[in-house]
C-alpha cells in the first residue's frame, strides 16, 4: 500500500508540497483549518502578489547556509516555471519584485487550488490539527475529535504573522510537542514605533528618502524609498526592511535610532544655498517646495526656531543646525507594531534540527517542515513567498521518495 502523507497548513508552502506529492504519485490529503485554502497568499503584495523576486539569492536571508540547499534544488527559475506551466504568467518589477501578470493574488491561489483539486488531493478543510504524537506511524488529533494516522508529516503550519489569516503559531506547539526546540520569535516586515513629541503633527507624511538604522552610533543598514510617518511611529517599505534588525536589537534590551533623511538629490551647500536666496521670507516659507508641507512646524519645533523668524535673522548656528536636522533626523525606537501587522515571524524552529537538504526532521523520522515555521525569513519583495514554494517543493519532493 502508498505511503499516506499528510500535509498540516494549505498556505503557500503547504499547497506547493500537496501538489508536488501528487505529481510523485503520493497518496496525499491535505489539512487546513480555515474553510478555504491559502488564505494569507490573498493579502500579499497589497493584493498583488509578489511571489517571487528574480534577484533572491541564500544571502537575502537569516541563515544562508540552510536556505543553500533548498534553493540549490528548486530556486528562483523553477519556481517561475512551475507557476507558467499552472497558468501564471510573471511580472517583473523595480528590485527584482515579480508579480502575476494580472497583478491579483486569486489568481495565484486560483490555479493552485485548480492543481490540489485536479491531481486529487484529498482535502480536509475548517479541520485543525491540535496534537500529533508518533509511534509506528503518527497519529493526528484533530479538532473534529477523530483520528488520522499518517505515514509521513510535513508541518506547513506557517509561523505567527497575521494569526487572523490562520497561521497563529499552533505548528510551534506540534513540533515542540514532538521534541523539536524553537528560537525567539519576533514580529518582522513590520511597523516601528518611536518616541517623538512630533508624531501626531506629522501622522499621514509619506515621502521618498533614506532611512537608517543606527545603534551605538553605527550605521547598520540604510534604506531608500517611501517612508510614512504615522501617529505611532514610522513605516514604508524602506522602514518594513529595516524592522527585522531594529526588532532583534530590541529584544535584546538596545537602544537603537532610525535616522532620516528627509531630502534627497541635494546637498547640504545646495540648501544653504537656497536659503540664503530666500532671506527675506519667513523660514517657515522658506522651507516650502523643500519638505512636506506638513513637516515644517515640526521641524522648526525640533530645531528651536520661531516658525515667522525671517531667514536673514536666524542665527549662522542654528540655521546650519536646521540644515543638518533635513538630512539627520534621528528617532529613538522604543517597539514595533505586534503580530497582527507583521509580514513574516523572524525565528521558528531551530534549523539545526533539520536536514537542510531534505528538511526532514533530525529527531522525527518522516516529519518535514516547511516556510515560515522554520527559523528562516527574508527581506520584503518577495523573499518569503519563495522560501516557502522552494521549501515547500524540496520537502515534498523528499518525503514523496524522491532523491533520497
Ligand atoms: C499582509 C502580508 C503580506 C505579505 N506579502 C508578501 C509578499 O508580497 N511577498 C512575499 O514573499 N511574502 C509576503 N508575505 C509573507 C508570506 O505570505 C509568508 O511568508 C508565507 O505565506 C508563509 O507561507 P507558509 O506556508 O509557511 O505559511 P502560511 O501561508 O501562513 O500558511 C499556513 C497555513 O497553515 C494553516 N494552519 C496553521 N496551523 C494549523 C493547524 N494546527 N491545523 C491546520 N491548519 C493550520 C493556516 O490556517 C494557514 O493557512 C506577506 C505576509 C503578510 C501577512
């Protein structure tokens, strides 16, 4: 008789896995907790989808070494192949971000609820998994009250980003139940609150500049693109970058600041420069067409200059103070937004638990893991998304009997 293997969590990496089962001609049913499958690929790429990014290497994530040899199995190219032979045709944008042509995220999960049903995965939806214990084979307790036994696992349960999509880190508990260890997790991809008397003036700014993450007065990483000041602190694409390092900091008790620079293009000379032009307006005219115009009290406020003080009697000092303050502002970070807005889980578990070249369990012989679960994150635009189809893909290929 075929192996039966189960799959836990029809998210992005469990579907991939179901599917690749299939195609090895597995006996396959796939588990999901919510009444519809891949639920959390709809909100990705704010509807987009970025499933992909044509410029992904290991480097882009927390553990190089380990995301190696998935990738080196079924990476960046094969995971576009695999979605143009169900249909998707990619769209590649600005940094590498690659998108479904039709720029919709149902159309992702469309073929590949189309795939799942088409090779005849059996489907166990609005069903958790609420323990797995293994003996001969592994025995699943199910929140119906029945029982399921399983030849082979693989945990696709997510981690806890957006615990409303599903994935609200009960696959923790199955693999810690079964003996497995888990890092800290932390919220990453995520907001940034800061301390500033400033935010509720400047809520709703967004702009194109740099951001950087400082800590001890070191530069860590460096940011450019959209930033958005909001009543709580800062976000943006730039910002949602630099949060997994800034979040790591703060779990360890560091002080860290986020500088910004709110011009770019030009120099320090340049604007200078400009204000000397302009020295018989008042600064605060002064400092239109330069920032946002909802920046300017704020600015002013920070710098100690009366807002209606004419540029030609502001002293050399602190004109120059404010001059240095529109290329480096810095924020004290004092925490981020929780799991609820988070993109990824940084942390999972340990990855030294697991046979990087077939992600099957080191302790558990026939369990597998697969995306966010694990101890791996990436940068935003489109990192996640491909560790979960590469892992997704390899640990099926696996536990479905091939290349081992
Ligand atoms: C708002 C948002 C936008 C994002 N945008 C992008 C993007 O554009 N590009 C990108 O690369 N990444 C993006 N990500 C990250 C990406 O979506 C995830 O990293 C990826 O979906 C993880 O895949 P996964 O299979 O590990 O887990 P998930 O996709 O989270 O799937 C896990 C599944 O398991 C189910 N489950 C959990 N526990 C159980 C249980 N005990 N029993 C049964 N079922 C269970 C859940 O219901 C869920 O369906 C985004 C994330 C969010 C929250």
């Amino acid at each position: 008789m075929k192996a039966h293997i189960v799959v836990i969590g029809g998210g992005a990496s469990g579907l991939i896995a179901a599917i690749r089962l299939k195609q090895l001609n597995a006996n396959v049913t796939l588990i999901e907790r919510n009444n519809k499958l891949g639920k959390k690929i709809l909100a990705t790429g704010n509807g987009r989808c970025n499933f992909t990014n044509v410029l992904a290497t290991e480097q882009d994530y927390n553990r190089p070494n380990f995301v190696k040899e998935t990738f080196d199995q079924f990476g960046v190219k094969d995971t576009i192949s695999f979605f143009e032979s169900l249909g998707i045709i990619p769209k590649t944008e600005e940094l590498g971000k690659t998108y479904p042509l039709s720029e919709q995220a149902s159309s992702m999960t469309d073929v590949l609820i189309y795939e799942v049903k088409r090779l005849g995965v059996n489907l166990l939806l609005e069903t958790s998994v609420i323990d797995i214990k293994k003996g001969k084979t592994f025995s699943l307790k199910l929140s119906s009250g029945k029982t399921m036994e399983a030849d082979k696992v693989i945990l696709s349960t997510g981690g806890k980003a957006m615990p409303l999509s599903g994935s609200d880190g009960s696959g923790y508990q199955l693999a810690t139940n079964l003996g497995h260890h888990m890092t800290d997790i932390f919220p990453a991809l995520v907001k940034l609150e800061l301390e500033s008397p400033h935010l509720k003036h400047m809520d709703g700014v967004k702009f194109k500049g740099e951001a950087t993450l400082i800590h001890n007065n070191h530069i860590l990483q460096v940011e450019q693109g959209d930033i958005l000041f909001t009543k709580y602190g800062i976000s943006g694409p730039t910002i949602l970058q630099l949060s997994r390092k800034a979040n790591a900091l703060l779990l360890d008790y560091q002080t860290i600041f986020i500088k910004v620079q709110l011009i770019n293009g030009i120099d320090e000379k340049r604007v200078m420069d400009r204000f000397l032009m302009l020295e018989r307006k008042t600064i605060e005219d002064g400092l239109v067409g330069l920032i946002h115009k909802k920046l300017i009290k704020s600015v002013l406020k920070e710098v100690g200059i009366f807002e209606h003080t004419l540029i030609k009697d502001i002293p050399n000092k602190q004109l120059n103070k404010l001059v240095k303050l529109l290329f480096d502002w810095r924020f004290k970070v004092i925490g981020s937004k929780d799991f609820d807005d988070a993109q990824v889980t940084a942390g999972g578990i340990v990855v030294e638990e697991i046979n990087p070249k077939t992600l099957e369990s080191n302790l558990v012989r026939g369990l597998y893991f697969t995306g966010e679960i694990i101890d791996i994150d990436g940068l935003c635009g489109g990192y996640n998304l491909q560790w979960a189809w590469s892992s997704g893909y390899v640990a099926a290929t696996h536990a479905g009997g091939l290349n081992d």
